[in-house]
C-alpha cells in the first residue's frame, strides 16, 4: 500500500513538471512567407527559421519558411492570418497601409507592422543581346515576362509601364513565369527580356545571363523621374558595377527595400525571439547570401520601415540601446 502512494505520488511529480515545462506549455509554431526558390527572400526566410529554432529550447517557438508568390501575397496571408510573417517591398509595405492598388479593393491594411528591413531591391530588366533592347522604352512590342501575378515585383514593374503609358497589351507577349523559369525562357528565344525587382547579386539574374548573351537595361527617363516624384516609396537605385560578368558600370534604375513584416496581433514574445535570433547572429546572417553582406544594424532598423514598427521589435532595439 505504501509503495502504490510513492508510485502515484511520483507519476504526479513527473506529470505536474512535464505540464510545466515551456516547451510543453509554450511551444508555437510561426511561418514566414518568402518568394520564390531562387530569390533572396527565400533565403532569408530559411535563415532566419533556422536561427530561431536552433533556440527553440529556450523560447518553445518552431519557424518555417515556405517559397510564396512574393509581396502582395504575403501581405494577403498576413492580414488573414495564414502567415506569422512575410517578406515584402517597402513600396507595398506603404500602399498596404493606405489602401493603395493593389491593395484598394479588400482595403487597407491597417495592422501591418514592420521587423526590419534587408537588402536594396532593384527593379532588374535583362535582355537578350540581339533582341534590339538597349532602352526601357524599347521593350515595347517585344516579348516580356512581367512577372507572376501577385508578386511584388509583378506590381512594381505594372505601375512602371502605366508611368510610361503603357498596359500588358502593348507587349508582343506579357509572360507571366516564375523567376526560377525565366532563364530558360530567355535562352531558348522564347522571350527578349526579363523583369524582376530583387536584391543582388540574384541567383536567377546570374542563370539569365549565363545561358545566353544578355544586357542589362537602364530604367530611367523623364517618365521614370516623373513616378519618382510622385511616388516617394521608390528612390532612385544602382545596380552596382562588377556583380555580373561583363557589368562593368552601375546600371540606374530605382527600387526601396525588402521588409520583414508581421500583424499587430502577433504575439510580442515571438517578435522579439525572431528579432534577437536574427541580430545575436547577424555576422553570421550577412554570410548566408551576398546581398546580406553589407547590412548593418543602425540601417535595418530605420532604413525602409514606412509602417509602425511591433512592439515586440521595439522591445528589443530599446534593450540594445539602439533606439
């Protein structure tokens, strides 16, 4: 009888510390929306999981980070809650918040708030060398990819043509494939150019212009310096010399910066573990792709952050001092 009441009394012990235990208690799991496989936001988003389930002992907290369509959709699944996070462009980070195209028709979308933010992402055209291309204005009648439906650099590359005055329409062709298509695309003379809003050096701009001989093109003018004083979420942005083979100046064109975003309603604590496990490891982090390299803190924290900043990112920057 004795022995019964220690055994029940131990069971008791071992399932009240079990109960107790954080990682019982408190085990979460968050999803980053990232961009296609070939991209830098996808790199990040892995990265980033990573880091923060590499402390999942301490915090309980799992991440993963699936390949997705890019900005706009991630803003979507934010709002609706399918992601914790997603990675997004500056300049749709500021039409969200405003309910701008082409967020007007579900309205705005008002509890979107920032973590930081990354790399420059630059509106990239690569054309065939022998397509005729040497001007923006050139790729009209030609054959384009423009982007995948939902992306951020899709509705980049749309407000650029309709500055221009231009629609889909006035393109021999509008494709609409994924970065990780467009190489093969292009050196098979299926399309005479490329567009993509990216980071660089970009693993799918280095596929396009190894696979057949290509330029990059200029995107400037006097209707490109007309959006750029009406839209203040675009800045004028260099492709930088000596990125790829044969680049041997920087090629103008204009872009904003990759964000790391979240809901108002995403817990605090789970900001502020992601935040940390990104800057406690943040020399680590530069070395995962070389668009990261330059990244310094001072910058990520205030550098293309149009929209509120979560409390739990605060926490954080307020403890380091940097804010």
């Amino acid at each position: 009888m004795q022995q019964h009441r220690i055994m029940g009394f131990l069971a008791c012990v071992m399932g009240s510390t079990l109960l107790s235990s954080p990682l019982v208690a408190q085990e979460r799991y968050v999803t980053i929306g990232t961009g296609g496989q070939t991209g830098v936001y996808y790199t990040a988003g892995q990265s980033i999981c990573r880091f923060l389930n590499r402390s999942g002992a301490e915090h309980g907290i799992k991440c993963n980070a699936p390949s997705s369509a890019g900005s706009v959709s991630n803003i979507a699944s934010i709002k609706s809650g399918d992601y914790d996070f997603g990675f997004i462009q500056s300049d749709h980070q500021n039409k969200a918040l405003s309910g701008q195209p082409p967020f007007d028709r579900d309205g705005a979308v008002e509890d979107l708030r920032v973590v930081f933010s990354l790399q420059s992402e630059i509106l990239t055209v690569v054309a065939r060398a022998d397509s005729g291309i040497e001007t923006f204005a050139d790729l009209k009648g030609k054959r384009v990819n423009i982007g995948v439906p939902g992306s951020g650099s899709r509705d980049t590359f749309d407000e650029v043509i309709q500055a221009n005055g231009w629609s889909k329409s006035d393109f021999s062709l509008a494709a609409e494939l994924k970065p990780a298509e467009m190489a093969a695309a292009l050196g098979d003379n299926n399309l005479d150019a490329i567009t993509y809003v990216v980071g660089h050096p970009s693993g799918a701009i280095q596929e396009a212009m190894a696979t057949v001989e290509t330029r990059l093109i200029p995107v400037s003018g006097p209707d490109i310096d007309k959006l750029l004083a009406q839209a203040s979420y675009f800045t004028k942005a260099d492709i930088p010399a000596g990125v790829y083979p044969g680049v041997e100046q920087p090629v103008p064109s204009i872009g904003g910066k990759a964000v790391l975003a979240t809901s108002a309603k995403t817990d605090p604590e789970v900001v502020y573990q992601l935040v940390k496990s990104v800057f406690d490891n943040l020399e680590r982090f530069k070395r995962l792709h070389p668009a990261f390299a330059d990244l310094q803190a001072e910058d990520m924290i205030k550098a293309g952050l149009t929209a509120p900043m979560h409390e739990g990112a605060l926490r954080f920057y307020k403890e380091k001092g940097w804010l």
